[in-house]
C-alpha cells in the first residue's frame, strides 16, 4: 500500500493511531478491528455509507463510546479518553453534522463558552471577539462576531464550530460533513493540525485529501491516495456495487413558466439586505439549479418563496397564483411543495414517529380526518405507501423520525412533499448530510419529478450535484442573481469562479 507524505518527509509516528479498534451492539458490529491513523499536517479522509462504522469509530476518539478493545495512541503514546473532556484536554475537536452552539447568543459567545470566566462571572466574550476577528482573516473564514447563531445560515454556523476548535489550538481535528470551508481546511493542515475529513462529496475528497480510508460494514475496505483513484472508484468501494454518481436524464422540454420571482428584496435576520432585487423564473418541465457559497442569500429567497419569511418588495407567482407576502398556507394552496436546508430544525420534528411526520400536511382533511378524528387505518396506509415508494428500507411508520439516518429522514421529507400533487418543488441542500445510496436515489426522484412536468427549483452547494440535475444554472453573490445558464455553458470552473465574483458571466 502506498505511503503517503504531506511535507515532503515520511512521517514516522502518526499523530494519531488507532488500532484493532472493535466496537459491537446488540446485534451489529459496528467496528471490526479497525486501523485508522493520521499524519500531522495532513488531510486524511473517512469515507463510507450511513452504517459503515466510521461515525462509532470517530465517537470512540472523542470519548462519546468506548470501545469493546483496541488501543489509541497520540504521539505513540496510548491515550486513555474517557470522555470528550479528556479529548478536548488532549487537543483533539470534533465537529458534529449536527452543530453544538447556543443559539441565542453570539458567534463571540459562542466561541467562548467553556473557556472560564472573569471574575464578574461574565463570559469573555470581548477577548473571543478580538480573536475571532484574527482567526477569520487568517484562515478566511467570512463570519461576524456579534452575529447571533440563529440569524446564521447552515454553512455560516459550520464556519462557528471552526473557529471554536481553532480557538483552542486544537491538533487533531474530526470534521462530519463540511460545506465550503476547504481553503481552511488546507491552511489548519498546512499548520501541523491532523484533520480527518468525513464526507460524501467525492470531488471534495479527492482535491483536499492526502489519503482516502473507506469503510462498509463496520470494516476498512480499503486504503488509497486520490491520484490513484477516481469519484467512480470510491463510490462502488463504498457502497459495494456499481452507483450512478449523475441520474439518466431525458431531454427536457420546458413548459409555461410555473414559478416566477420578479424584483424580490430581502432583509436577513441581521436587518442587512439578503436577496437584492432578485427575478428568475422555473419553467414546467425543467430543473433549475442555484449555486453559492452559503450565507449568499439562497435560505432567504427559498423561505420567501415558501411563505416562510416576507419580502422587502417584490412578487412570488405560483401556477399564476400571486402569492407575495402569503403564509405557508397559500403557498402550500397555490401548489408549491418545499424541502428546507435544515431537516430536523424546519422538515421534520424529531420526536414525532414517522407515520405523524408523513401526515404533517394532511391531518386536517379527508380520507385521514372526519369529523375531528384521525382515520387510523387510512393514516397507516397511506404512511405504508410512502414509505415503500420512496425507498426508506427497513423503515417502520411507528419508528421515532430522530433515530433514523440523515438520508432516509430526508426520503420521508420529499416522500411528504411530492406527494402533495403540486407543480412547484423547491427544494434546498437535497442531498447534505446523506450517503451514496441515499443521494443517488433522491437525484433520480428529482429527475423523474421534472419529467412528470414538475418545475423545479433546487439550491445547493454541491456544484457536482447542481451539474447533475439541472438544465438552467444560476449563480447567488453577495445576494445577487449573478447569471443564469444553460446547463451546456456551465463547468465546475466557471460557476466556482462566478460564486467568488472572479467571472462575471
């Protein structure tokens, strides 16, 4: 197996070794006497399906489980975490897929909490300040200190969590599911840091990683450096059969315009402008791609657009339904379905089972209610049906909807929303979070709904993904529809070039 190096010397003790690693619960083996190291100043991807084990193996690193055997060693020497105190002690720093920030105090506030206080019990939210404002221009991390974290977009909080480990000098980093931050990535490497990089965005993977580890079932697959393998490669390794990284696409014949945004300005959360004098339109038939860099404007157009949020100025038109300044209601009445960013916060409630979250929309309305009371039978039919259409495997109606992974909560969603029989989709971040197979299968749901005459608006900051499915591209800036494409005049280059305003279409 090839050796890798990443300053130009062999590294001969890890910074971190992890070794015969096992892990099993009722029924599943989680780990199965992994091996796993990273180098200082390196980059070391862990790639794997939902259930592959790399979750368990990062938890055990950062004292969340403790493993049935197996050893940790940080500089050769063994380690003993007990808990994720003993981890932060050691400087190691864990960012969840799911962020762990208050989100009623600042990015300052943030930063600082567990740091100790003054003497007048206050968090030193001023120091944090002054050296979160360092950190953001040395690593370019684009965040404002006295920003709350609930005006924040999904990317922008991410960028919070970093600047929390950076915060505390942390070396070894563990990263699950990153958006956009690989100029900092690269930086915190290029000090010395030891970064393992979760992700499901192989073009991600392989520009940033120096190695690539896979994991399927608990086991390591397999070991490789990406010049020596390709997006194809990873993705069969991972899933252990063939995948089709970009769904079968018909030719598009786009209809009459079905969504239609014209001169819409919006006010984010921190009383600047969001969306500045924004129009674009979304044809039957069609699939329109929007790609930015988030924090860009894209989670205040789509609420817009959803009825979530109200517009400065400007007008929503659904079917030739005008539905400006109208509640989700309207929205929903004039046949326009949403998929938000942000699942568990805006799609779906946690501890809701899976049946009431699939009848979220319909529990008011015949066949499920008469006369005020659920129709049971009906319910579980219709959530029966769903749930097999959209592919949730081993999925029951009665499971409680948070105990389920990222990619099938995500199918219960879109199985919610195409289900409504509207004409409008919109659908925000489709795929974050969610593994191979799930982002393979929600791809060609999104095709076929495009197929069936659905217009369709779909924002993300997966440009692989926009490419895939869209067949007009447009580009968000500084709140700004910069340009708007035809799927044969975009490359990857272009549009990363148009999202830092280097090209101006």
């Amino acid at each position: 197996m090839a050796t890798a190096t990443t300053t130009g010397r062999p590294q001969e003790i890890p910074l971190l070794q992890m070794r015969g690693i096992a892990k099993a619960f009722p029924g599943v083996v989680a780990n199965a006497d992994v091996d796993f190291d990273v180098r200082a100043g390196e980059v070391h991807a862990l790639l794997g399906e939902n259930g592959a084990g790399k979750s368990t193996l990062m938890k055990i690193l950062f004292g969340l489980q403790s493993p049935d055997r197996g050893e940790v060693l940080l500089d050769g020497s063994p380690l003993r975490v007990r808990s994720p105190r003993d981890a932060i002690a050691a400087g190691i720093g864990m960012i969840h897929q799911h962020f762990m920030l208050a989100p009623s105090l600042t990015v300052a506030e943030n930063v600082a909490l567990g740091l100790g206080r003054n003497p007048f019990g206050r968090v030193r939210a001023g120091e944090a300040a002054a050296r979160v404002v360092e950190l953001s221009e040395r690593y370019e991390i684009d965040v404002d200190p006295a920003a709350k974290i609930w005006q924040l977009s999904v990317g922008e909080r991410q960028r919070v969590e970093i600047l929390k480990v950076l915060f505390r000098d942390t070396r070894l980093l563990v990263l699950d599911e990153p958006t956009a931050v690989f100029t900092t990535l690269r930086r915190m490497a290029d000090d010395g840091r030891g970064l393992v990089f979760i992700s499901h965005k192989l073009h991600e993977v392989l520009a940033l990683a120096d190695r690539i580890t896979v994991m399927r079932d608990g086991a390591v697959t397999g070991e490789v450096l990406p010049a020596d393998t390709t997006r194809q490669q990873l993705a069969d390794l991972m899933v252990g059969r063939p995948v089709k990284l970009a769904p079968d696409r018909a030719e598009f014949h786009a209809g009459d315009d079905r969504l239609v945004i014209a001169g819409l300005t919006v006010v984010g959360d921190r009383r600047a402008v969001a969306v500045d004098d924004v129009s674009l339109s979304v044809r039957a038939g069609e699939v329109l791609g929007i790609a930015g860099v988030s924090g860009n404007g894209q989670r205040e157009m789509a609420e817009v657009i959803a009825g979530l949020r109200h517009a400065q100025s400007g007008a929503v038109v659904v079917n030739d339904v005008d539905v400006s300044g109208g509640s989700p209601g309207v929205v929903r009445a004039a046949g326009l379905a949403y998929v938000p960013e942000e699942r568990m916060r805006d799609g779906a409630i946690g501890e809701f089972a899976v049946w009431e979250n699939l009848l979220l929309l319909d529990h008011g309305r015949e066949p499920f209610c008469r006369r005020g009371m659920l129709q049971m039978g009906a319910v579980r039919s219709h959530a029966k049906q769903l749930v097999g259409d959209f592919a949730a495997v081993r999925v029951s109606i009665d499971t409680r909807t948070a105990s389920l992974s990222g990619g099938n909560i995500q199918k219960l969603i879109m199985a919610r929303e195409m289900s409504s029989a509207a004409g409008v989709l919109v659908v925000s971040q489709p795929t974050r979070g969610v593994d191979i197979g799930a982002a393979e299968y929600i791809h060609a749901r999104l095709i076929a709904a495009r197929d069936a005459g659905l217009a369709v608006l779909v924002i993300s900051e997966d440009l692989d993904e926009v490419l895939a499915l869209s067949d007009r591209v447009g580009v968000m800036l500084d709140g700004h529809l910069v340009t708007v494409l035809d799927r044969a005049d975009c490359t990857l280059e272009r549009l990363g070039l148009l999202m830092t305003g280097a090209d101006e279409g």
